[in-house]
C-alpha cells in the first residue's frame, strides 16, 4: 500500500467498517471472558499493545511503509498516547464491570462528549440540531442505567460500571481531537504506530506485579483478544481510506448486535429492559450528529467555492498583480 490516496470506494468501505465492528466486539467479548478467568486488567492490555505492535511493524514491512512512521511531533503523539492508554484502561473496565450491550451502548456517547467539548474548549456554536441530539442521548443513557423509570423494572445497571463506560467515552472524544489535529502532519499509521510503541513498555512495568500464570486456553483467548485488537485498528486505518468518516462511522453501531448476541449466547444474560429504549436513542442521536456534521462540512465547501474567483476575475487580478510589479 502506497502513500497516496485512495479512490473512493463507498462499498467497500462500508462493508470494511462493518467487519471492524465485528472484530472488535468479538474483542470485547474476549476481553470480559478473560476478566471472568482472573486475568488482570493491566495484563489484557499490555498485550493488547504489544501483539497489535508487533503485528502493526510486520504489515508496514510487507507493504514498505515503515518510513512512514517517521514524525517530527514526538510531544504530541506522548499526550495522545498518555490519553489513550488511560482510555483503553476505562474501555476495558466497563467491559468487564458491565453487561456486553450496556457497555457497548453507553460507549456510543462518544459523539455527545465530543459536542460538548467542541463547546467548552474550541467555542464553537451549537444549535439545536447537535444539542437536542446530546440531550436524547443522554437520555438514552439515563433510560439504561435506571430502566426503572420505565415502570418500576428491578435490573439496574451497576452505577460504578456506568461511570466507567462515561468516563471511556469522555477520552475517547478527547482522543478523537488529539487525532485530529495529528492527522494534519501524520499519517495514519504514524498514529497508531506511536500510540502502541509508547504505551507497550509503559504497561510492561505493571506486569511483574499483576501477571499470573494461565492456562493454555487463557492463554489461547489472551491472544485471540489481541489479536482480533490488531485487526479492528488496522481495519478501522483501512475503512477511512475509501470511504467518508461521516458516513461509515455510522456502521459502528452494528456492534450492539454482536454484543447483544455474545451477551446471550457466551454468557446467558439477556439485555436489560433499558437496553430496548435507551439504545435507540443513543443510535439515533449519534446518526443525528453525524448527519449534522455532513451538512455543515458540505455548507462549508460550498462557501469556500463561492468565494473562489471566477476565471475572468482571476485574469482581472492577475493582470493588475502584474501592472502592479511593472
């Protein structure tokens, strides 16, 4: 794979998002067998670094990408690495502290935080199109993790769990910034190279006390999680390449079936009644932000086009340049 850029690909990408969100809830599930076997949190993701490394190095070999990891802002790729490891830390935490679809639904709020960061930090102007979608939101969540406001129902979430699952989403808009702004000077793999690199020694040092021994069946799902880990971020890398973020991310909620499904049939829990209410709401106001942000982005275009000079006005303002310089 080259460094240019692709031609769109609107199908495949899509049909590459949604493999990712397979993957990645497979890793999910994964991750919460392994909790349920003993094996510590610090030690799920130290390997989830350092296999993804590994595996991240020996693609851009087999392509002849390595140079393109080189960067020149080491300072910013450390705080997002820093952000990031404390975010994967809660997404794993609500993992296993929460079922799989509560956890996974409530992972949704992403979008809300990023709304309301891009308020307080950045000043930007909410209007009521994103800010009524923060609202149903929330609700949605609220609906989830109190479903007794639906009538009296008895399976609360537990609220230690939800918090966890608030706080992974509060990072992971944060980190979708840092992103962001790296994306202007680095490649995609830089990022996710740099992201792993920095982080694998620095969860290495918790494993003297923390790592146990396993059995080869934990060790056999420790890998697959890792594995199905180095995959998702390759495949999420893969899935921008040809399609607009705006629209494939909304595939991403397709990971609350796989969830729901390995919720039932690997550990026989069914969703909470919340889930039926407040998951819709949480899916259907992302999709309101994402729709929201496309109109923005293309209202932007078109105002940038506007102000282009036509070609006479172009010759016009070339030729008083060059009166001017005469």
């Amino acid at each position: 794979m080259d460094g240019s850029v692709a031609r769109p690909r609107p199908l495949l990408a899509l049909a590459i998002r949604l493999a990712t969100a397979a993957v990645l809830a497979t890793m999910a599930m994964l991750v919460k067998v392994a909790g349920t076997r003993g094996v510590h949190l610090a030690e799920l993701v130290f390997w989830r670094q350092a296999i993804t490394l590994v595996c991240l190095v020996a693609v851009l070999g087999i392509w002849g990408r390595l140079a393109s990891v080189k960067t020149a802002r080491f300072g910013a790729h450390a705080r997002r690495a820093i952000f990031g490891i404390t975010g994967m830390f809660f997404v794993y935490g609500a993992v296993i502290l929460l079922p799989l679809p509560e956890a996974t639904a409530i992972s949704f709020t992403a979008p809300f935080f990023a709304v309301m960061i891009s308020v307080i930090v950045f000043r930007e102007k909410v209007g009521i199109y994103r800010g009524g979608a923060v609202a149903l939101g929330f609700t949605g969540v609220l609906l989830i993790t109190q479903p007794s406001f639906l009538g009296g129902a008895s399976d609360l979430v537990d609220p230690v769990g939800a918090a966890v699952g608030l706080i992974a989403a509060l990072l992971v808009a944060t980190i979708s910034f840092q992103i962001q702004d790296l994306n202007k000077t680095e490649t995609p793999w830089s990022i996710v190279f740099w992201f792993v690199a920095l982080t694998t020694p620095l969860t290495a040092l918790a494993l003297p006390f923390v790592m146990q021994s396993h059995s080869a069946e934990t060790w056999a799902i420790i890998v697959a999680m890792a594995l199905c880990g180095a995959l998702g971020q390759i495949l999420l890398t893969t899935s921008l390449r040809f399609g607009s973020a705006a629209v494939i991310l909304l595939m991403d909620y397709t990971s609350l079936l796989w969830a729901t499904w390995y919720g039932w049939s690997v550990f026989g829990s069914a969703p909470g009644a919340g889930l039926w209410i407040g998951a819709p709401l949480i899916i259907g106001a992302g999709a309101l932000i994402a729709f929201r942000e496309r109109q923005l982005a293309r209202a932007t275009r078109r105002s940038a086009a506007s102000e282009e000079p036509k070609p006479m006005e172009a010759i016009e303002r070339s030729q008083c340049s060059g009166k001017e310089q005469l």
